[in-house]
RNA sequence: GGGCAGGUGGCAGAGUGGUCAAUUGCAUCAGACUGUAAAUCUGACGGGGCAACCCUACACAGGUUCAAAUCCUGUCCUGCCCA
C-alpha cells in the first residue's frame, strides 16, 4: 500500500502558490481518504495540441501536477485531441479557430514530449479525449447540450463580453459546448482535483456540476495565477508571440529571460522555480542583472540541465559584458559560388546569411549601420560594398550574430 | 426571409476615382543611451532594381474607366434591427 506524507503537509505544499481551490475542505476530505487508504488522487490536467510549442505558460499548472506526483498521486493528463477542434473561449475576446484533424494528430504526439519534461511521463495516465468523444453520437451530444442552460453559459465574463460588445463579437454555438466537453473529461476519469489557470474556473467547475449528475463525488478545482509573458503585459500566448518555450534551446531561453521587464522577475521565479520565498527576495533585493541572470540560470537547468546553464551563462557574459563573441552562435552555409574573388556584396551576404527576409531589408539595416562582420565589427561603407568572406567568418546584425560556412 | 451597416497591411483604424504601397496608433526591427531591462530620442517597416521604373496587395470573381482600395454587378463572410 503506498504512503503518503501527512495530510496537513500535503496541504501546504498544494496550496502554495494556488490561485484558489474549490475547496479547500473538499481537498482535504480527498486527501484525509487517500492517507487512509493509500489511494493516490487522480489528479487532472488538460491540454489542447493547438500548436508546437508548450511554453512555460502552460509549465505553471504542469509544475503543480509534478508536485502532485511527487507527493504520490496519479497525474491523468487529458490531450483534447476532441476539444482542440473546437476550441476553447476561456479568456478569449474572439473565436478560436478550430484545427483539422491532421494538425491535431501531429501536434498531439510533439506535445508529450514536451509535457515530459516537467512531469514523469511514465508515471502518468494519458487519455486523448477523442477516445470518448469520438465514438458520441448526436443523442450522446444532445444529453450533453440539456445540462445547462443558455443563461449559465452567458454569464461567463468571455462571452458576456463578446456579447455586449459594440459591436459585438460572434458567439459561435460550438463553443458553449467546450465547457461542457472538458466537463464531461472529468467524469470519464472519475477526478479527483483538476488543475488549470484562473481563466478555466468556469470549465473547472462545470466539470464538478457534471460529476455530480453523473453520481460521483465532485472534483476539487485547482487554479494557477496566469503567467505573463515576455512582454511583461499579457498572458503568455502562442498567438502573441509573447512566449518561451519548454523545447526551444537553452540560449534561446536564456536569452528572452533576459529581455523581460524587470517587475516580472517575481512573478517568474514563484511561478517557473524552485527557490525558496527567502531566496527569492534576497535576489530580488540585489542587483536586478543579476537577479535575472538567476532566473534564466534556473529556467535553462530545468529543461537542458545545469551544465547547459553554465554554458548559456558563460557565454552571455562573453557576448554582452565583455563585447565579444560566444562560444556558441548559429552557423549558415552559403554556396561558395556567391563568393566572387573571396568577395560577396554586404546586402547579399545579410540575406543568405538569413539575417534579412529581402534584398530590401537588407539594404536598409546595412545603410542603418546595424551590420558588421569579423573580429574588428567593420561595417561596409554601403549595401554595395563587397565584404570579404572566408570559412568562419563572424556576421552580425543587431543582437542577431551568425557564423558563416562556405559550402 | 426582409431592412440597414460593414469586410483595408500582425492588430486597431483613416482613406470614397488619379497627388495611395495606402495617414495615424500599437506591435515589430535597427541606431544612440544602457543592465540585450525600463524610460527616452532617431530611423525603418510589401517585393525586385544602384536608379528611372516594374510587380504584387485594400474579402473573392467579374465589369465601367485613360486611371479603381475608392464606382457597378455577383459571390462569400460579419454585426445590428425585424421575422
């Protein structure tokens, strides 16, 4: 019989950091019975294949769920291969369009492996809601429809919004059964607590309206505050491009860390780290370089270790505090048969070296004076200037910098 | 089904026959300053060409015109009101 570290310990470190929990009581009946009886709790979360990326928006409910393992209980992750088509409304002001089949097949699979490397995978039930969703026929649907009504579902603050609008955004009918689909998730795995942002706690707790109908006992909703993104205003999102994500390389990581507002950094570190609160605020408290350095440090040794930390961090300090160049940059092969007499027009060499999308934007960072190359950072007199290009050499333009190969 | 109003660059939103590759704001990119932060200032922001100029673009398809984002017809889509 498995054991579990006491209950009002359990507690603590599950509500850490939560948004709310509805409730509390309920979460330590469930806990008090799993002690008793060595049950673990079926803990839910559920994530949509829309697109490639998992990013550390996603990673702050993901985090919750690893801590939830590590105390013992079973993680039930959902993978809305049925709900990505259509598309969730929460914390949307428009409708989201819903994916084809295929996207969803290809991204589903992309996805666990990035889900894995927060949580134990292996240790984790994954159940794609198509499996039941996929078999419902439409009296199944219509039994669904008849558990709500038209005002519960306009009384969520996404639609009332889009509704009184001026002028108003479309309501599209499929989307009032997200909720219910999700809902519905729960009963099919019998969960005990299911997890998600503060913006899903209208679907949370359609879930445990479901499970009663269904005669089960209701799940305990669980929300996380919403993690800004990079730009320090808005919920990190794919669609904003606002985001980091969990697959990208560690410089790539370390590098947006960077780039964030100063008065995000708490709320990154509470959020994406393990650090105690005392270490946290002593960080916060010195000098905010530094402080962020840490940050980044953290976030990197989490997804490629800490040895990749060391690197991205050794090489930041060669790139930025001593004006050089890192160890590791991005390498472009170009057709040695551009290279005239060892020679190749400035504008030319930005584009093959995927600097500029166009000859056009080329030409006006190069007369911007945003491009130089080599160990001195010349900078061609004009876009027509011929630069000399050897195997090797070092391009730049703005913070973007790339070794040339010839091939 | 009927009436009305609309569909413009990543977003918002001007533009109602040539002066429009399209004002402006946001976003983005670059330069200066810095801690690759913030704030600020400056510049750029469809593609090809050194350039004259050419091509593509204002929902889609046609049409009128020397000339269309702008006018006409049809199609598709959205909102509001009525049924």
């Amino acid at each position: 019989m498995p054991t579990f570290p006491p209950v009002e310990d359990q507690l603590t470190t599950i509500l850490r950091g939560a948004a709310q929990t509805e409730t509390v009581a309920d979460l330590r009946k469930k806990l008090t019975r799993s002690f008793e009886t060595g049950t673990p709790l079926r803990v839910k979360y559920g994530i949509d294949p829309t697109g490639f990326d998992v990013h550390l928006g996603h990673t702050v409910p993901l985090r919750k769920l690893r801590q939830f393992q590590a105390l013992g209980h079973t993680p039930v992750l959902i993978i809305g291969t049925a709900t990505a088509a259509v598309g969730d409304p929460s914390g949307r002001d428009e409708a989201r369009k819903g994916l084809t089949p295929e996207q969803i097949e290809a991204n589903a699979g992309t996805y666990l492996k990035q889900i894995a490397t927060v949580i134990d995978i292996t240790k984790a039930e994954v159940r794609p809601n198509g499996d039941w969703f996929g078999k419902w026929g439409f009296t199944d649907v219509l039994k669904l429809l008849s558990r709500t009504t038209v005002q519960r579902m306009l009384e969520r603050d996404d639609f009332s919004k889009r509704f009184r609008a001026d002028p108003s955004v479309p309501i599209y009918l499929h989307e009032c059964l997200y909720p219910l689909m999700q809902g519905h998730d729960s009963v099919e795995i019998r969960a005990d607590v299911e997890l998600g942002g503060t913006e899903q706690l209208f679907n949370l707790m359609v879930g445990r309206d479901l499970q009663r109908d269904a005669g089960q006992e209701p799940q305990v909703c669980l929300t996380m505050p919403i993690l800004r993104g990079t730009d320090g205003e808005k919920k990190m999102g794919k669609s904003v491009g606002n985001y980091v994500g969990v697959a990208e390389p560690a410089k790539e990581q370390f590098g947006k860390t960077m780039r964030i507002p100063d008065g995000l950094m708490r709320e990154w570190f509470e959020l994406l780290t393990d650090r105690p609160p005392a270490e946290i605020e002593t960080l916060l408290a010195g000098k905010p370089n530094e402080a962020k350095k840490a940050l980044g440090a953290d976030i990197v040794s989490f997804y490629h270790g800490t040895d990749a930390a060391a690197e991205v961090l050794a090489d930041w300090r060669k790139q930025f505090e001593e004006k050089g160049d890192p160890d590791q940059m991005p390498e472009v092969t170009i057709p040695a048969a551009e290279v005239v007499g060892g020679e190749v027009p400035a504008v030319r060499l930005v584009v093959l070296a995927r600097l500029a999308e166009s000859n056009k934007e080329a030409k006006r960072k190069v007369d911007e004076g945003a491009f130089n190359y080599g160990p001195d950072r010349t900078k061609p007199a004009d876009g027509r200037a011929w630069v000399p290009v050897a195997d090797g050499l070092v391009v730049r333009l703005g913070r973007k910098i790339v070794r040339v190969r010839l091939g």
